[in-house]
C-alpha cells in the first residue's frame, strides 16, 4: 500500500504504509542512533512527534519487550529506509512490523531519510502528515500542518498513580549499570571474561528513598537508582509538592519528557516550592528544563534538537568528554542565566549549547542528556552515583 509524507514546506515524499492504517499529523524529527529503535518507539519524549530514524535498516533484530522502556509506543508516526521484514535474534518476541499495528503507530518506509533529514536540519524541524490517501491535496493539508502543536503531552503520557520500586540487594537486578563490573580487554581476547559481571562496589544507595516525578520518564531512570539499592517512589507530574516533602524522601528525582517545557505551567509552580527546599535534586531533560524555568532562567526551541545516542558533551568541573544519549528540542538559554542561581556544569561539544547546571548553594544538579541511556552509551551513568553522594551528605 503506498503512503505518502507531506512537510509543512510542501516536499512530498512516496513510499510503502507500515504500522496502523491511519493518517497523522505530527512534529517531524530525526534520530540519528544506530540501535535502540525500540527503546525510540517506546520512550514518553516522542509524543506528540513522528520518528525519522537516519540509520537506512531499522527491525533486523526484532522487538524484545524486556528492553521496552514504558508500557507503550509513543510516537505519533515512524518513518525509515527500510523496514526489515524478517528480524534475526534469539530474543525476539514479534517483528517490527506487528509492534506498530498493536501500539497503533502509523509509518512510512522506502523513502529518502537522507534527504528528510537534511531538510529538517536546513531549514528546522517541521509539522508534517503521514497518509496513505492517493487523493489528497496539497493546498488543504499545509495550513493544518501549520496550525499543529504538540500541546500538553505531559498530561498523556505520565502514571495515573503513584507507585513504588523496591531497591535490589545486586547491581544486576534491574538493568545495566555503568562500572559495575571489571572488564579487561586483554583477558576478553584471551578468552578469559568472566561470565557473569564481579560487583566492585557497595550498594551505595541502601536505605534511600527517592521522589521519581514523572514527566515521561523512561523506565530505567527508576531502575538505575534501585539498581543501586534505593526505593524509588514514582510520582504523577500532577502531585503537590507538599505531598513529596511530606513523604519525607532523602532525593527527588524530575525525569525527561515530551513537549515544550513552557507548556508546563502547573508543574513548575511544585518545582519551585521542591527548590526551595534542602532536599537533594537531580533532574534530567525536560526535568533540567523546567527547574530552570521554576528559577528564572529561560528555555527556547532548537532548530532540529539533538536525538541520537553519540552527542559529545563537556564537563566544565573536570574536562571530561561524555559520549552521551540525548533527546530533545529544546534548551536552557545561558545568556539569561543568573550565576547567583546556576551556573553552567556540562555544554554540548558540537554546537555549544547548556548541557546541564549546577545551582549556587543548593544540592541540586541537572542535566540536559539522558545518563540511564538505553539506546545509548552509558559513560555518564557515575552521575547516579554522584546523586547518591550528595543524599549521603544531607
């Protein structure tokens, strides 16, 4: 069946239909990781958008469910080279194909990625309608797609309850953990690798509780801290912020999610009162951003956003370079920064943008990429650990 991508700039793209059979109109963006298109499909962050994965094969490896990172698909619609149709490892549960039409995500393969994306990136990320339609019209179709917004997505994709993750007594338990285990090249290529990753240090996080609010928040944020022995306790982003601070947590975590931070009015009014007060944050993405708007700061939308899982960024403390998973639209301006509130603690190497802030005289920090990953590296992953010194010190 053919389907058909039309841009908010009049481009049409023609290709094949997968996924559910109907016609969307979404944001357009592209992500540029080479695996992990599940953990791309299933992550809060991309309500509201369609996925355009630059990689030309995406489903060789099937969908395993254990590596979902919510309940769900998200994205709007999904646009590829090539979809393959006969996935290939041992863990596969369904093909890609099957996935899309039980999530009820719509797409389009056999087009030009290359091409789309080089246009997003020329002239910015833009609206744009997936449709298998043949009869369509231009002319009706384009001022639709400009009068689109994503909206209050938050609202969407948040829990409905609150719930709780118990720490576990093994790194192991709950997902990869940065630096949990010892790995010596030269005995890999002996042959020599252990079997089963040797613990190498203490369950840090044993006896902590922390506030999860979720803003979109993919699953292994929750899992890397209880993987670290704490007690996550996962909140709606609708709560009070009286009935944190009364559940008495020794950190609060805000996670990434969807949509322009802006939007969220009411949940940066309860980030404002958790500013103020001693309770140790952490705060990631959409989290990084709305604790900047709750200060004073600002935010404005990029021209095509990082989305990928190989974004270099700069510790401005140490000099280290973090190879990082990112995924977002928007960005803290650091020309409206107050240094008496927060100052810059990560930039983005390539283009020079916030990365993540460290605020005066607070235990909070927080960061623009995503140090769970999942697709991605996980050379930042020590950051949880440095979340759990900080509780430690309180």
């Amino acid at each position: 069946m053919k389907a058909f991508l039309i841009l908010e700039d009049g481009t049409v793209f023609s290709g094949s239909h997968i996924g559910a059979e109907k016609e969307i109109i979404s944001e357009i963006v592209f992500n540029t990781s080479m695996a992990g298109y599940l953990e791309v499909l299933t992550d809060p962050s991309y309500a509201g958008q369609a996925v355009c994965m630059t990689y030309p094969l995406i489903g060789n490896y099937g969908i395993c469910k254990e590596d979902m990172e919510s309940k769900k698909a998200w994205p709007d619609g999904f646009i590829v080279r090539e979809l393959s149709r006969v996935p290939s490892n041992f863990r596969c549960d369904i093909t890609i194909q099957d996935f899309l039409k039980e999530n009820g995500v719509t797409g389009i393969a056999g087009i030009d990625t290359r091409a789309l994306t080089k246009i997003l990136r020329e002239k910015g990320t833009m609206n744009g309608m997936i449709t298998i339609d043949e009869n369509y019209k231009t002319d009706e179709i384009i001022p639709k797609l400009k009068e689109y917004k994503t909206g209050k997505v938050v609202e969407v994709v948040t829990c409905k309850n609150k719930y709780e993750l118990k720490g576990s007594s093994n790194l192991s338990d709950n997902g990869p953990i940065s630096g949990s285990s010892h790995f010596n090249a030269g005995d890999y290529a002996a042959g020599k690798r252990e079997k089963k990753p040797s613990l190498v240090r203490e369950i840090k996080g044993k006896g902590l509780k922390v506030a999860l609010l979720d803003l979109g928040a993919k699953d292994n944020i929750a899992k890397s801290l209880a993987a670290r022995g704490c007690d996550v306790t996962v909140y709606p982003a609708s709560t009070k912020a009286e009935e944190i601070i009364e559940d008495a947590p020794d950190g609060i975590m805000l996670s990434n999610g969807p949509g322009d931070p802006k939007d969220c009015t009411d949940v940066i009014t309860e980030i404002k009162k958790l500013y103020n007060t001693d309770i140790p944050i952490f705060a990631i993405c959409l989290g990084h951003q709305l604790m900047a708007l709750a200060t004073g700061a600002d935010t404005f939308k990029m021209k095509y956003g990082h989305r990928g899982g190989n974004h270099p960024v700069k510790d401005l403390e140490t000099g280290r370079v973090y190879i990082s998973s990112q995924n977002h639209g928007y960005v803290v301006d650091m020309d409206k920064l107050d240094p008496k509130v927060a100052v810059p603690a990560f930039i983005n190497v390539n283009d020079g943008t916030n990365e993540g802030l460290n605020y005066t005289g607070k235990n909070i920090f927080t960061v623009q990429f995503h140090p769970e990953a999942c697709p991605g590296p996980q050379d930042s992953a020590e950051l949880f650990d440095r979340f759990l010194t900080m509780m430690r010190r309180v």
